[in-house]
C-alpha cells in the first residue's frame, strides 16, 4: 500500500498537525464563545476536533487515492463525494457527542444547539479539502498513457556502477545495488539498503544507461530493479509492486505493460 504523505513525510505531517490544532482550536473555540462554555469544556472539544480533522485528513487522502473509481461518470463521482461528505461528517460529529457526553455532561444539551453550525462548518471543511486534493493531486496519482516511452533503440552506454559525492568522498553504488530510482525535482534519488542519494541527472538518462534486463521504468517517477521487486498486487483502482526493502510503489498503466513483458507474465 502506498503511505500516506501525510503519515510518511514528517513535513507534511507537522504541516497537517500545525492546521489541524489551528482550525480545530478555532472551531471549538468559536462554538464554545457563543455558548458561554467555560475554557476547559472549549479545549478538550478543541483537542477532540483536532484528532478528528487529522484522522479524516489522512482518511480522506485514501478515499480520494484509491476509492474513487478511476472510469466513474461525473454523475457517480459527485454521488461518491456526496456519500464520503455525510460519513465523514457523522463521524466526526458522533466523536464530538462522545466527547462532550463523557466529559461534559452537563453542557450536553447546549452543545446540541450547535449541532446544525458544526455540520455546516464541517461540509464547508470538507469542500476545502476536496478543492485542495484536486489541485495538488501528487504526480504518481496522473496517469499518462505516454509517460513512459520505450526506446527500440539498444542503449550504447551500460553502465554497471554510479558515483556521488557525500561531503569531500565518492561512494561508488554498483547498479545490481540499486532498490529503485525516484524522480526528485531536479535531481534523482538513487535507493539502495543502505539509505539513498541524490544526483543531478534525469530519469531518461538512467533509463537509457541501465541493462534493460534488470530495470524497469514502471512509472515516470520510478525505476525499478527487477531483482528488488518482492511482489505485484492490485490496490483499489491502482497497481503497485513491493520493493524488497517493503516500499510500495505506483506502477502506471504502461509500465505495468512493460513490466509484464520483462517477468513474462
């Protein structure tokens, strides 16, 4: 399964948890205000909201990854949206119930006034978050028909080990060493067991220079060592194959092709 940026870039993460205890703090605190609630009350609905907004959060990144189906009409992805918006808000606004019932019995039935604000405000959040998602789809999530293209031609230059810099020394990385080679802006990071590299060259470079019998380009941001691959599965909508060091990648529609042409599939 391919990790959630929100789980596995600790970026992104503090980013998420910063927003989270920000609008969760400003949600309670807004209802709590209006209800005359005493501080306490308003912080532990404010820390139960900022929970809720991150859990949902990385939810929600999931359901919009994997769920969605990829060949679904504009009519049944507004129906998929509509339905995730009224379960996210149930959850959320049972856990907040919870919450308040166990410790804040009293205020109970003032919370319930609320009720009606909060679930707009938690629509109008969701809305957000679907707007925000759409925009900055990661790269690995558009799948081009043409982002890998297979050269006829046999490559000149096999190379059979790369060289970086680390500080003043140069490592030398035999390719059989090599897990997989990830696309990094300007710059490719090369994997190995022993932690990974980055280097000023292009995807399209490696992919000429490797032997064609071990590495695959599975994705235009990925080049794999066939050698490293532990499995193939299908994950909702998507493929993916796992790495021998347990990473999950994303294989595109071509590069699951050619993928099964190099294993003979």
């Amino acid at each position: 399964m391919l990790s959630s940026p929100i789980i596995a870039d600790v970026y992104i993460r503090r980013s998420t948890i910063f927003l989270c205890v920000l609008i969760g703090m400003a949600y309670s605190f807004s209802f709590g205000l209006s209800e005359h609630a005493d501080v306490a009350s308003m912080f532990i609905d404010g820390l139960g909201s900022t929970v809720i907004f991150f859990i949902e959060s990385v939810l929600l990144w999931n359901i919009f990854t994997y769920s969605l189906p990829r060949d679904a009409t504009a009519y049944q992805s507004f129906i998929f949206y509509i339905l995730y918006c009224v379960v996210g808000v149930i959850v959320a606004v049972g856990v907040e119930l919870l919450l308040i019932y166990l410790f804040f019995r009293v205020e109970f039935s003032s919370f319930g006034y609320t009720l009606p604000a909060r679930v707009l405000c938690l629509i109008f959040l969701y809305c957000v978050y679907c707007s925000y998602y759409q925009k900055n789809k990661p790269e690995e999530d558009l799948d081009d028909e043409s982002d890998i293209v297979q050269e006829e031609t046999k490559p000149e230059n096999i190379i059979e080990r790369i060289t970086v810099r680390v500080g003043q020394k140069i490592k030398v990385i035999p390719v059989e060493d090599l897990i997989c080679i990830k696309a990094e802006d300007d710059y490719v990071s090369l994997v190995t067991a022993e932690g990974h590299w980055l280097k000023d060259e292009t995807m399209k470079s490696y992919e000429a220079q490797l032997p064609p019998d071990k590495f695959v380009r599975v994705h235009r941001s990925y080049i794999v060592n066939i050698s490293k691959i532990s499995k193939i599965e299908r994950y909702g909508q998507k493929q993916l194959l796992q790495l021998t060091s347990g990473e999950c990648l994303r294989i595109s529609v071509n590069g699951y092709k050619v993928l099964r042409e190099k294993l003979n599939l």
